[in-house]
C-alpha cells in the first residue's frame, strides 16, 4: 500500500448524446468576497495484495489475454480477499491522506465515502470509517452516484468548506465491483474492474489575492436517466452493461465535460498541467485524450495494473500521479468523470493544501 439531473423513466429508449436533454450545472457565479475557498491534496491510495490477472480471467471467458488486453488496456487488477473488507482498504487510504496532510482525525469535519459497494448496506462505510479513525467530532455519509461519485462528493465537500460549515473534509472514493457485483462469466464486464480505495483532503484557505484559479474550481454535474438501462445491476442481480453504447456515450461526455469545466474554471485546455479522468477503459481515456488534442503525457492513464474502479478511479489516479512526481503543488489538474445513471461530472482544481488556517471569519448561516 501507499500510504440536476433529467427525469426520464428507465424504461424509455435512450437518447443520443448528441440529441439528449439532461441538464448540466451551470457555471458558478463569481465568488463572493471573503468567501473561503476548498482547496485540495494530500492524495493516499490502498489497494488489496491479491492481483487477478487478465490472463486468468481470459481463460475462464475462453479467449485469449491479448484479445482481452486489446479491448480495455487492463493486465492485473487488485481484488479483495476473503473476509477482507472496503473499510479496511478506506481507513489505510484515509490515515495515509491525513498524515501528507499533517492533520489529525480530530481535525476533521466531515467524512465522505463516494461507493456502490460498502460492506454492508445498513450503516453506511462512513460513519464505520470515521469510528476507526477517531474523527469523533465529524459528521459522515456515503455518496452514491457510482464512477462520477468522487465528483459528486467533491462538490458536497468544496459546497460546505465554501460556506463556512466545514474547516476540514476527508473525501474517499471506494468500490469493490469486481468482488462484489461482476458476473465472473459475462464477457462485457469480467475483465473490466478491480478493488480499491484512495482519500484525498480538503481544507478551507483564504481567497488568491490575484484572483486566479485557487483550489477546486466549479464542479459541473449532469444526468440522463434515459441511460440507465446500459449500465445496471439489481439487488440479487449482477452488473449488466452494454459496452458499445456505453463506450460511444463516455467519449462524448467526457469530451464536452472537460471544455465545459475548463470554461466554468476561466482557463483553457492548454492551461491544464494533468488530466485525471475516470479510468473506465484505456481506450475511452485514449479516445477523449486525442478528441480534445491534449498530449498523452499530459492524460494520466493507471488503468492498466488497477482496472475499473468506479468510485475510486479518480482518486486512486490522483494518488499515483503524486507518488509519481506528476502532481507538484500548484499544478492545475482537470478531473472528468462519466458512469451509471448516466451521470457525468468535471472540475478543473488547483492542486495543494494552505500551510495555515484562513484568515476569514466563518460564514453565518443564512
């Protein structure tokens, strides 16, 4: 280890991206003065000790590795063991984050776990987390919103340090798909996800004087629940997905999410130092990666040892692009995401904790 949506019943022919009605978040309004701002780092992933290979998985299916290697970039993932749990994978993430940070759990104000797959469905992971970790004085919940979930979370995290509610916020990102709802024997899915967690921190600074891109700009969120037949699992059922549909949709939305976040952020694509996208497929990254002309080396792409980690892509990519020099303080970093629901998410963030607490009183509520 290192340390709005559009109301359509699921049941409706689903629409093209391109004819599609689902909303988007606009961009936010300028920030009102005084008004904190949620900054972002200290990045810790966890991943299990067991690796399942592609080739494994191939044999299984009856098909070669290569061929399956072709189709989604994906050699090994990480998958949990026996009796081992995603609350234990979340509180080495989340200690690790903490101690980059040089915070203590006390310091924590609220606890986030963006899964679709906690150990249990009553409680959620959170409170259990923030138990182990001692944050007794922070309020905690999960965030469902599967592989846009670290957006979702995101937004609720940057929303109650913005407005004085929160000094401090620990927001993990989780799953554990391919133990947990992945029909070993389905072809669409089987060689697609793995196990594992990573936490990130946030924390309140004051405003950049210059008035530049400081912390976690507008987050963007969208919705067409004309998608959901193509990426569902049901409570005693496995994930079903329809790759083709799924992969032509991902591409588009991840295309217009990134100008669109970029935009809201008042930066361009060639402004950004990393792209940090869901990793759902190496070729999806690829594909969005030359559609908006950004350089590879510029495009974070850790799918290939990880698999599809749903809530944890985003996350657990961050942490590894750190551990990899790629993520210095000050770098701008754009974060997309695009999964079930359909729901789809982006960001553009200014990477690095404040070294003291702000300066501005805490906002009164309204």
């Amino acid at each position: 280890m290192r340390p709005t949506s559009a109301s359509t019943p699921c049941g409706r022919p689903p629409m093209s991206p391109e004819t599609a009605t689902a909303t988007v978040a606009p961009a936010a309004p300028a920030r009102p003065a005084g008004l904190r701002v949620a900054t972002i780092g200290a990045a810790c992933h966890a991943l299990p000790a067991t690796v399942l290979g592609t080739d494994e998985i191939a044999a299984r299916l009856g098909v070669e590795g290569d061929w399956l290697v072709s189709r989604t970039g994906i050699r090994s993932r990480r998958v949990l063991a026996e009796g081992e749990l995603l609350t234990d994978l979340c509180e080495a993430a989340a200690r690790g984050s903490l101690a980059r940070a040089g915070l203590a759990a006390a310091d924590v104000d609220l606890v986030l776990v963006c899964t679709i797959t906690p150990d249990q469905r009553c409680p959620a992971l959170a409170p259990l987390l923030a138990d182990r970790l001692g944050a007794s004085g922070a309020f905690a919940m999960d965030v469902g919103a599967a592989c846009t979930g670290y957006l979702a979370g995101l937004t609720v995290a940057a929303a109650q340090i913005e407005t004085g509610r929160a000094r401090t916020v620990l927001l993990v990102g989780a799953d554990a798909i391919r133990t947990r709802l992945v029909d070993p024997d389905d072809r669409a899915t089987a060689g697609l996800f793995g196990d594992g967690a990573a936490a990130t921190v946030l924390r309140a600074a004051d405003p950049d004087p210059g008035g530049g891109p400081a912390g976690v700009g507008p987050v963007l969120l969208g919705a067409d629940g004309a998608g959901a037949p193509h990426i569902h699992a049901g409570v005693d059922t496995p994930l079903h997905m329809d790759g083709h549909e799924t992969f032509r949709t991902a591409i588009t939305r991840l295309s217009d999410m990134a100008l669109q976040a970029c935009a809201a952020a008042g930066v361009t694509l060639q402004d950004i130092d990393l792209v940090v996208m869901h990793q759902a497929n190496q070729r999806i990254t690829a594909a969005v990666g030359r559609r908006l002309g950004i350089a590879d080396d510029r495009v974070v792409d850790c799918i290939e040892h990880v698999g599809n980690l749903s809530g944890g892509s985003i996350p657990v990519a961050l942490s590894l692009a750190a551990d990899e020099g790629r993520l210095p303080d000050g770098a701008l970093v754009l974060l997309a995401a695009f999964g079930a629901g359909f729901t789809w998410g982006g960001s553009v963030v200014r990477w690095g904790l404040p070294t003291a607490d702000p300066t501005t009183a805490l906002q009164e509520p309204a």
